[in-house]
C-alpha cells in the first residue's frame, strides 16, 4: 500500500484538500515543490492525456507514486469550449474574473435553454513513471451557464455555473458540499473506493 504520493500540482487549495481526503487512507500526500517539481507543458488535446503528462514528470523527478488532476467546463453552445483551456481561456496569464468575462460574451446570444454545459474532472494516479497502466477516474458534474455571476464561494467558473441538482449556482454552496457534489469530489469518490483493500 502506498504511504506517500506527490501531487502534480502547485494549487494549494487542491493540495489541501486531497491531503485531507488521504489521510483518511493514512497516505501523506506531498506538494510538487517539496522535489522542486517544476509544471510540466500540457501538450496534451484531452484532459486524459494532461493528466497522464502531469502525473508522469512528477513520478519522473520524485521516485514516488504521483497524483494529478486535470479539469474544466464544457460547454455545448460553444462545441465544448473552453475544454482543457478552461485556466488560459482568456489568455495564459488570465485571472478568473478574465476568463468569466469571456465566458459571459460569447453566450451573449445563446438562449437559456441552449445554455448547458458540464464540469468534468479526470485523476490519474501513476504507481511509477513507467506505470504502463495509470489508474484514471472521471467525474463531471452537468449544469447550465447563467447570464451573470452569482456567489462568493469557490473559484474559476463557479459564480456562473448553475448546478441542476443542487438547484442554485455553484458558488452559493458551502464547499463541503460542494466538495462531495462537484466533479472533483466525484473523480474523488471513485479514487478512494479504488484505493480500498
């Protein structure tokens, strides 16, 4: 059974919460940054295949089993943009309010009804970097994309994704739920049940 893992990514808000998910599996889970672990160039065209290249260079340079996650929204009226862009959709220094605003302009025309679109999450977990066999978990999360930003809670699209389940935007839910609902915390749930002896 694995003890340690590094995960492929520098966002501490991930980190913090994967650490907390693990060491209910008594699995320390350590920053990319702890090896100088710089991030690795997503070269890839799916979230697949991102997040095979961002586990793999961890692996790679710490010797330890590694986790990444690669993640975005899909949206159909713009034949699933901005997809695996989703962080840079607005350029590659663009904050979230950036990206936001060119969500909102181009479906300025789309009606209501044509508004779906979806969050999806992949995880890989590489045993080594030559795992031939990476484990891969996908979660995605449907909603519809509203015509102003609601909320304070959460980051990137949350203010203007609306959650058809739980019936209100993304960033209006308290982030344990959020956590448990979303497609990350679904991406999650699959891991950990994979992970179970």
């Amino acid at each position: 059974m694995m003890e340690k893992i590094v995960l492929a990514s520098g966002n501490k808000g991930k980190l913090k919460e994967f650490q907390q998910i693990f060491a209910q599996q008594n699995i320390n889970v350590l920053p990319q940054a702890h090896f100088r672990i710089e991030d690795v160039e997503e070269t890839g065209l799916t979230f697949v295949e991102n997040a095979i290249l961002k586990a793999r260079n961890a692996a790679k340079i710490s010797g330890l089993p590694a986790l990444a996650d690669d993640s975005g929204l899909e949206v159909d009226a713009l034949r699933g943009k901005p997809g695996i862009y989703s962080a840079r959709y607005a350029g590659p220094d663009a904050t979230d309010a950036d990206n936001n605003a060119k969500l909102l302009k181009a479906m300025t025309h789309v009606p209501e009804a044509q508004r779906t679109a979806r969050f999806h999450c992949v995880l890989v977990l590489m045993r080594h970097a030559e795992d031939p066999t990476p484990m891969i978990f996908h979660g995605q999360w449907e909603g519809m994309i509203l015509t102003q930003p609601y909320g304070t809670n959460g980051f990137g699209y949350d203010p203007l994704f609306y959650a058809l389940e739980q019936k209100c935007c993304s960033a209006q839910l308290p982030s344990e739920l959020k956590n448990k609902v979303s497609h990350r915390g679904l991406a999650v749930e699959k891991l950990i049940a994979a992970l179970q002896p």
